[in-house]
C-alpha cells in the first residue's frame, strides 16, 4: 500500500477532501490532535473498525475513544448523561478531554471492547475539526502508534509506524499537547480520572468540586484484578532501552543517577539522563536529553525523547521524578509504565549507601 502524506499547511483542500473519502471507503487515515497522532476509521464500519486492531496490533479488549466536532453528535452515542458530565464536557470541550459515559450500544461492540461504556472525545485542533466536520462521521481513534510503542506527536513518527500499512497521513505539524488526553469516568456522582492529561485533576476539581483519582493511574493493575479502564493493564509507552525513575530529593537524585549512569557508561553501555533544562548542569558531560524549562514542555517532548531515545540504541533512560500536580501526573502516569513500576528511591538508596560506609569504616 502506498502511504500519501498531505502537508496541511500547503495542501489543506487535497488532504481534507483525500481524508474524508478514504474515511467514507472505510479505510484508514491517520490525524493530527492537539495531544497525539490518531490513527481513524469511520465508528460505524465494523470492517473499518478491524482494520485500527489489526494494523495497530491492539488488543482486541482495549476499547477505542469516538472523536466528535459538534455537541449533538454525543446524544447519537451515550445514554443518561448526568448533569455533571454536561458541566464538564461544556467547561473542556473542545480539548484534551474524554469522556466515559454510558453507551447507547449503536457502535460496533468491537469500538468498546465489549463494555457497556463509550469513551467520547472533541478534539480542539483545527484539522481535526475540519475532517470530522467534513466527513460528516464518528471517528474512532486510538493513538497513532504501533501497540506498546511511544504514542506519536509529528507526522514523520506515524511515517515511522505505519508507512505502506495506512493510505493517509495529515500533517498537522507538532502536537501542542504531546500527551493523550485526560480520561475521566462520569457514569456516578464523583468524576473518575482513569488516565491523567492536558486538562488536569485540578481543573476538573475546581468545575466539580471534587474529583477521584484511580489507584491504577500510578501503581498499575496488580494481576488478577478488575481494570477500570483497559488500557491500564498494558505496559505502554515502552522503549527499547531499560527505564528508571529516580525518586527523593534534588541532590540525592543527583547521586544516585551519576554513580548509576558511570557505573554503566564505565561498562560500555550507553546510558541517558532525562531531565528539565535546569538540572543538565548537574550531569555535565553526560549523554542529557533536556526536557525543556516547564512541566508543560516536558509533556510536550516526552514521546519524541523516548522514540529517539530508541533510534540512538541507548540503554537505559535516567528519568528525574517530577511533582505530581497539574500535568505532572500525566507525565508520572506515562513514564511510571515505560519503567514497568521501577522506581528507585534515592533518599533510600543514600541511606544504605551511608549504612555501607559506616560498617566498613
Ligand atoms: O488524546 C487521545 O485520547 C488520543 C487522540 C488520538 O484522541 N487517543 C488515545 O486513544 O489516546 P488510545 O486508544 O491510545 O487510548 C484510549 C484509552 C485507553 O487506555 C482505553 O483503555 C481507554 O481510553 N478507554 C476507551 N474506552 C473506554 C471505556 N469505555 N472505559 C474505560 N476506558 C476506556
Ligand atoms: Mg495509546
């Protein structure tokens, strides 16, 4: 298959009009968003629905979120949308906000992975609109990426992904956002955040006075238990090269990382540290991917870091802990599934490190 990538910013009428009749021939077109990459098909052709499982290589329980342009759309899909979750879709939309509702059941079952809820989402980027609004459809979307790799934010990493296996590719520049969106249940009284992003804990607690937060967002789904939300059970976000959190406080941090990263440089491997702009003094002379100034920064290079990360056959990945408030636990909840759980304490570590010095002094 030959795989079309239209430059929207000097072929915006060819690649609207080229997306909205591949969407309406049931085939695949990858989209850009403010948060990720999407990789779309028309939510009501269960042929074209297949096709993002397997191309993505997605398990087939893992339920796809329905993107809309205009607020009528969602009454086509969900049932008994409660006065709150009216509030806050009207408060985030459009943004980096989904939502989980109930659903009417009008969708191939094969779009919720056979829940009885449907994941809604409008998209605040122009392009996306624009195609949605044109093709007049539905369209599910899971994250352009091979299936537990890095979700994509430029349309040169989709080309990466899915080149000869999807037809279209819109080229919407750089994702503003970087991170997929907040997933946030709000079938009960209390709103649910089932996968932190852009629109935070902080702001859904301001609009609904409170807000949960799913264990699972941070310590996983430990085996045998319940999901509430299908993607969590998976490790995403995975690159080749091993990654380590590194908890405590900035100059045990520090410790920690220098003696982990020479121990292993000293070994021939090729070990980097991630960091924000501030702290690449810290580790001069090191292999540093800067992360830039600002949490939102941060969020924003994220997925690029981790994919090139890759391309340069690095080993292990040295990632400073960052603060858990606003778009921070997003960042926490990405990068805490790339390391598969492994954080190391370094205040833990210092102190055992001066136990050793003690017995043998
Ligand atoms: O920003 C985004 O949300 C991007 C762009 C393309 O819109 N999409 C995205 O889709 O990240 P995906 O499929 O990679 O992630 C959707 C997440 C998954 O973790 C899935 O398990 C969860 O949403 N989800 C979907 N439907 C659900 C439902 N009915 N109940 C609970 N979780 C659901
Ligand atoms: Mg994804």
């Amino acid at each position: 298959m030959n795989t079309e990538v239209y430059d929207l910013k000097t072929q915006y009428e060819e690649g609207m009009e080229a997306a909205k009749n591949a969407l309406c021939r049931g085939e695949l077109v990858i989209f850009p968003t403010e948060t990720v990459y999407g990789l779309g098909a028309d939510a009501k052709n269960e042929q074209a629905v297949a096709k993002i499982y397997a191309v993505k290589g997605r398990p087939s329980n893992n339920p796809l979120i329905a993107h809309i342009w205009d607020f009528q759309q969602i009454e086509q899909i969900a049932d008994q949308i409660s006065p709150l979750a009216m509030k806050l879709m009207r408060a985030f939309w459009p943004g980096p906000f989904t939502v989980v509702l109930h659903s009417k059941g009008v969708l191939p079952k094969s779009v919720s992975g056979g829940l009885n809820t449907i994941a809604v989402r409008m998209p605040s980027d122009i392009y996306a609109r624009e195609m949605l609004r044109r093709s007049g459809k539905i369209v599910v979307a899971p994250s352009a990426n091979l299936s537990g790799s890095p979700s994509t934010t430029t349309a040169q990493q989709c080309l990466d992904d899915f080149q000869g296996k999807v037809p279209i590719i819109l080229d919407g520049g750089v994702c503003s956002v970087g991170l997929e969106s907040t997933v946030c249940q709000i079938t009960d009284d209390i709103p649910v955040i089932l996968r932190p992003g852009g629109i935070t804990a902080e702001m859904i607690e301001e609009q609904a006075g409170i807000v949960k937060i799913s264990h699972a967002v941070l310590h996983g789904v430990a085996p045998g238990e319940n999901a509430p939300s299908p993607g969590m059970m998976y490790k995403h976000y995975a690159p080749k090269a091993k990654v380590r959190i590194i908890e405590g406080n900035r100059e045990a941090i520090a410790n920690v990382v220098k003696s982990m990263y020479d121990k292993e440089d000293k070994d021939g491997k090729k070990p980097c540290i991630f960091c924000s702009a501030e702290r690449v003094v810290v580790y001069k002379n090191r292999r540093i991917y800067s992360l830039g100034a600002t949490p939102e920064d941060a969020a924003k290079v994220l997925f690029t870091a981790l994919r090139e990360a890759d391309k340069q056959g690095i080993d292990s990945i040295y990632f400073e802990g960052v603060e858990h408030e606003g778009i921070g636990l997003a960042i926490a909840n990405r990068i805490i599934r790339a390391a598969g759980f492994d954080v190391v304490n370094a205040d833990k570590e210092v102190e055992v490190e001066k136990h050793i010095a003690c017995m043998h002094g």
